[in-house]
C-alpha cells in the first residue's frame, strides 16, 4: 500500500501506533519486555512508523501550534528510538 501524502493521515498513523504498541507492552515488565523478541521488535517497528510519519510531515505542523511536539528529535534520533535493547542471556 503507498503511503499517504495527507498530513491528517500521517498523524493518525503516529497516533495509531503510539496506541497500539502502548496497548501491546501496556502489562509488560521491564524484563518481561527486554526478555520478550516479538514485544522488542513490535516497538522497534512502531519506532520505524512514527519516525517516517513524522519525517513526512509538512513543516507547518512544527510550528507553534504543535511545539510540545519534539519533532526535531522524532525525526533526527530515528536509530536512537528503535535501539534495540540487548536479549538476556
């Protein structure tokens, strides 16, 4: 499917996965999450999502309306936000 050039769709797709992944680890421990590939891969793959979303946006949507937002950080530490976390021995 190809992706949407609406802005609205993109951040319902942000929204979307912020949402689901929070629901999925939503009872998760810590190490029950660091200990679980499939919970580890589902945040590194929403991580993915947001962050090609977010880069899509148009710049208007940074402006002040939406500066709480830390666009600039979504964006820029894409590689940061899906870091995988090391699997326990």
């Amino acid at each position: 499917m190809a992706a949407s050039k609406s802005p609205r769709a993109r951040l319902l797709h942000i929204r979307d996965e912020i949402e689901g992944v929070a629901a999925a680890i939503k009872n998760l421990s810590f190490d029950q999450y660091r200990a679980s590939y499939i919970h580890r891969r589902a945040v590194e793959r929403a991580a993915q999502i947001i962050s090609e979303a977010a880069k899509a946006l148009p710049p208007g949507l940074s402006d002040p309306v939406y500066s709480e937002a830390p666009w600039t950080s979504i964006i820029g530490n894409r590689k940061r936000l899906a870091a995988r976390i090391p699997a326990p021995r």
